[in-house]
C-alpha cells in the first residue's frame, strides 16, 4: 500500500514538473497548426477580409448617395441700427442687434453612365478578392513545404544520432579491449591513445549530431510560431526503407497537374485577369458620364415677422438636375492610363510564363534528385551490409590481435561513410517524392 502510495505521488510530481513525456507532434499536426497560428498566414487572412469589403464598397458605388446637412448661426451686429436680410429672394429688415438663422437640405446624387467603370471596378475587385484567397493559399503551402523539409531533416539526424552512438558504443568497448591488452604487453600505447582519440571521436560526433537536431527543432519552432518557453519535440518513429523504394512520380504528369492546381500559378492568372480588367476600365476614361442630382432644403430667420412654422413652410424648396461630363482634353490623363495598362498586361503575362517555367524547373529538380537519391539509396544499401560484415570481422580478429589499430579505424570508418550515405539518400528520396505528389496535388505525409 505504501508503495503505491509513492508511485502516485512520484507521477504527480512528475506530471507537475513536466518530466513526464510530453506530447510529440507529428507532421500532420504541425501543419495543421501553422495553417492556424502562423502569423504570414493570419495576415493573409486579413487581407482576404479587407478585398471582400472593398468589394462591397465597389458594389455600394452603383446606388445612389444620399446626404442631410444642417446648420444653425447667430449674428450680432452691436452698432448697426437696422439690418436687412435677404433670405430666398426676399429682403428682411430688424433692428435686432442679434440675430438667429437655421437652414436644412437633403441632396441625393447618382451617377448613372460613367462608361461602365463602376461596373468594372466591380469586375477588378472581384479578382482581386480571389487573388487574396489564393495568395493566403500559396504563402500556406510555401510553409507546409518548409515545415516538411525541416521535419525529415530531423528525422535523418535524429537517426544518424543513433548510429553515431552505436559506434561510440562499440569504440568504448575497442577501448577497454585495447587497455587489456596494453596491461598484457600485447598493444603499444600509441595505439591505445588512438582507441582513445576515436571514443572521443565518437563522443563529439553525437554531440554535434543533437546540435543539430535542436538546431532544426528551433526553425521548425519559429515556423509554428511556439513560444521559446514551451516544450517541444516531433515524433520519432524510425522510418522504414521501404519508403525510400516506392515508386517516383513522372515529372510531366506532375506538371501538368500542377499548373492546374498550384497556388502560384492561379495568382499569376489572376493577375494578368486584373490587368486585362484594368485595361477595360482606363479605356472607358474616354466616355462621358452622365449624373442625376436632387435636393430639399429650408431655412428659418428670427428677424422676420412670420413664425417659425410659417418660415419652414414658405421657405420649403426643392431642386433636380441632371449633368453630362464629356472629356475633351485631360492633359494625355486618359491616354497614359491606357498606356501603363497595357504596360501592366504584359507585364503580368510575363510573370505568369516566369512562374510556369520555375514551376517546371522545380519539379524536375525534384525529380532528379528523388530518382538519383534512390539510385543511391539502393547502392548504399548494398554498401552498408558489406562494411558492416566487414567491420565485425576485423574487429574480431583486432580482439583476437590479428588486426592492428589501422585497419581497425580504416573499417570504423568505411562503416560510418556507407551508414551515413544510405540515410542521406533514404531521406532524400522520402522527401522529395512527398513533395512531388504535394505538387501533384496530394496531401504532405511520411
């Protein structure tokens, strides 16, 4: 009863202390994370907000404005006798040193042709709106592709680490063979210096290798947008080789797809959609425009001898007009509108053949290195089973001393080139193959 009464306090402490283990993220859970909280992406999502009200502001330009005005003033005139007023048409005389007067209007304007351009700019903003959208989506997938890179590079180092450790293991356990046999006469002490100048080798090679993984930790942490303070750590699970062999996407099955798919190359459309639409709208600066205006209005004086509901009564006016703009000469405004459009629309369908064309280039980079990456990978393969036989065999017969200190650091070392090749190339492949179906439209997963 006792001791399980410490057992539960020991995991209370440890629950309290953090030292119990803490979640581990997966990919899939950092991605869905930094769709979230990273703050490129939260910006992004308001300027998604801010085009959808410019869009509806650019719809609210088809109605009508309509406007209340209202104004109060007192006068006073402390040497003048007589004062005379002339207030809508007719002359008002006091003697009344001060004064008060009031008038109220409510005017409507609409603009009724403008050449189409309000219409248009409807049209323009509605790309834009969609442009907004899109460039949220590409500045997450931008993310996405950053957070899986940095994710199987800790996975690679995570797993070099442990290979590193087993050859420290097995240079400590050289070592101490090495001391027996120095105490017996059967080692010269060079060469125990040198058994010792490889566990400390070893040792640093660990070391440097957890660097490392912290180091991608920190980055992958920045992308998440993690406080410095809070715990983080990924899921480890080793990954399979298997995954390393699977069969590579075409290159021009990829592309295809991906010019359909792809963020960057439906913001590009876009863009050249709004210089088209642009086009349209400094085109239609040549045309006239025709507006509609009306207004009520009332005033009220104190001076005169009616009253105040007799004043607003009397004084109650109203007025329509109708105004036609034809622009005849603006200085070349209109022409250079033009002009820069068109400047803009090639533009944009310049940068639309730019992002194609390092579309292209970046999926078959992504190819090559993901065919050759496998290439490798099944060389090294090979490599590694024939080291490591060969590294057991003459640190056998080192033990045995039918091998000297140089043949037996000469094998330590072929080992650990040919472990470090196979996982290099084993990672390589893993992602860039994802990234080849990420681009294909698929979703990022180890």
């Amino acid at each position: 009863m006792i001791k399980k009464r410490l057992l539960i306090a020991a995991a209370c402490v440890m629950s309290a202390t953090g030292l119990w283990a803490q979640e581990t993220w997966t990919l899939q859970r950092c991605l869905d994370y930094a769709a979230e909280k990273n703050i490129t992406v939260q910006k992004n999502r308001l300027s998604e907000q801010d085009a959808a009200e410019q869009l509806k502001q650019a719809k609210a330009a088809l109605f009508p404005t309509l406007s209340a005005s209202m104004s109060q003033s007192v006068g006073y005139r402390p040497f003048q006798e007589a004062t005379v007023i002339v207030q809508n048409g007719m002359a008002t005389s006091t003697n009344n040193k001060v004064t008060e007067n009031g008038s109220y209007g409510l005017n409507a304007n609409w603009t009724v042709w403008n050449g189409g351009i309000n219409r248009k700019t409807i049209k323009a903003q509605e790309v834009q709106t969609e442009l907004a959208a899109v460039q949220t989506e590409q500045t997450l997938k931008s993310i996405q592709e950053q957070i899986a890179q940095l994710y199987v590079q800790v996975l690679y180092t995570i797993e070099a680490k442990r290979v590193n450790e087993q050859l420290a293991a097995t240079a400590q356990q050289q070592l101490e063979r090495g001391q027996e046999r120095y105490k017996v006469g059967d080692l010269a002490k060079a060469d125990v210096a040198q058994l010792e100048s490889q566990v400390a080798q070893t040792q640093y090679d660990v070391v440097n290798a957890q660097t490392q993984i912290d180091g991608y930790k920190r980055q992958l942490k920045a992308l998440l947008q993690l406080d410095i303070n809070e715990a983080f750590d990924i899921s480890t699970a080793e990954m399979a080789d298997e995954q390393a062999l699977q069969p590579i996407p075409n290159k021009t099955d990829v592309y295809n797809q991906a010019l359909a798919t792809r963020p960057e190359i439906r913001a590009a459309q876009l863009q050249t959609d709004a210089a088209s639409v642009q086009l349209d709208i400094a085109k239609r600066g040549y045309l006239p425009s025709i507006s509609v205006n009306a207004g009520i209005g009332d005033s009220h004086y104190s001076a005169a001898d009616d009253s105040y509901g007799e004043q607003l009564k009397r004084n109650l006016n109203g007025s329509i007009g109708l105004g036609v703009s034809v622009p005849i000469f603006d200085n070349r405004r209109n022409r250079t509108n033009v002009e820069r459009a068109k400047i803009n629309q090639t533009n944009a369908a310049l940068d639309l053949l730019d992002k194609q064309t390092r579309l292209g280039s970046n999926i078959e980079n992504l190819w090559l290195q993901a065919t050759s990456a496998q290439q490798r990978f099944i060389s090294a393969s090979a490599a590694v089973k024939s080291q490591e036989t060969n590294y057991e065999l003459i640190n056998e017969q080192f033990k045995a001393g039918l091998k000297n200190i140089v043949d037996l650091l000469q094998a330590r070392d072929n080992l650990l080139q040919a472990q470090q090749n196979k996982l290099q190339s084993k990672y390589t492949t893993i992602l860039n193959t994802q990234l080849l179906r990420f681009y294909e439209g698929g979703e990022l997963g180890l």
